[in-house]
C-alpha cells in the first residue's frame, strides 16, 4: 500500500501442527508383539504459531532506500507424555509459550548507478520445535535423551551488509558481509 512517499506491506501467517505417536515390536520370527516406547510424546504434541508483521520502504533521490520491519509472533508447543511405563519422568505435560517482537531495518546506498551498496540490521528468533524440547530416544546402548521442558527460545541479532556492481548486464561483481549474534 502506498501512503505518501512510503510503500507499506502487511500480512500475517498463522499454523497448526500435531504429532502423535504410537510404537510397538515384533518379533518377525514368532509374531509376537509387544510394547515398545514411543520416540514422540504418547499422548500427542501440538504446536500452533500466529504471526502478523508490517514493513515500509522509502525512497529519497533516486539514490537512497530506506526499510525497516516490525514482526510479532506467538507460539505454543504443548506435549502430553501420557502414561510412560518406559520412562517414568516427574512431568506429564510440557508447554511452551513464546511472544516475539522482532525488527529490522536496511539502508540502500546507490551512489553512481549500478552500484548498490547495502546495510541491514534485523532481529530473528527460533521457537523450539517438538523434537528439541519433546523427543525421547535411546542415542547409545545405556544413554537416552530425554525432554528438555526448560528450553526458551533463540534470540538474534544480525548486520549485514554488500555491494553489488553491474556492468551493463554482462559483467556483474558481489560481495557481502554479516555478523550474527
């Protein structure tokens, strides 16, 4: 959308996931079948996300572009051990909670022309997933890892930067840069 001199973008995205998992074993000799634990939580795991998010870009000159960026994203991991016989932990249930504001904003340099020359600085963020804070499995003979109900998520910060060089479309030189904390 277009207000004065400044572009604007919105939208939004949203997502539901679930998981559920049943094991057993069989002896493929006898036929016989029996109980097995599950790699993923016995009682189910969900996770839902909603995000909505706007950005604008403004033009000065012909030489200048400025963005810039807001996100805001809710997720919920919910997991349900259900009744462990294998592996009896002192929780049942996790859920994780995570609200995130996020936000970036860019410079486009465009001294002479076809050459660009950029900087960003923007924020990210990872929410942990069913198989970080849920998965129970058995890694070694005599090691299992199990559920972590206490991972938070992931935070970043990152500047970038680049030039970029065409030449007259038959020649083009790219270079770029960036940190991340």
């Amino acid at each position: 959308k277009n207000i004065g001199f400044f572009k604007f973008f919105y939208g939004f995205e949203g997502y539901y996931n679930s998981v559920k998992s049943e094991a057993f074993a069989e002896n493929i000799i006898t036929g016989e079948i029996s109980n097995a634990s599950t790699r993923y939580p016995a009682g189910g795991s969900s996770v839902s996300n909603a995000a909505v998010y706007t950005s604008f870009q403004r033009d000065f000159l012909k030489r200048i572009t400025i963005t810039g960026g807001l996100r805001y994203t809710y997720n919920v991991l919910k997991s349900d051990f259900g009744n462990q016989p294998f592996y009896p932990f002192p929780f049942q249930t996790a859920t994780q909670k995570n609200a995130i504001l996020c936000g970036q904003i860019g410079l486009i340099y465009r001294p002479i022309n076809r050459l660009d020359i950029k900087a960003n600085l923007s924020q990210g963020f990872r929410a942990a997933n069913v198989d970080d804070m849920s998965k129970v499995f058995d890694s070694n003979p005599g090691m299992l890892v199990v559920p972590n109900i206490e991972l938070k998520a992931e935070r970043t910060e990152t500047f970038d930067g680049s030039i970029n060089w065409n030449k007259n479309g038959r020649f083009s030189f790219n270079t770029g840069a960036f940190y991340t904390l």
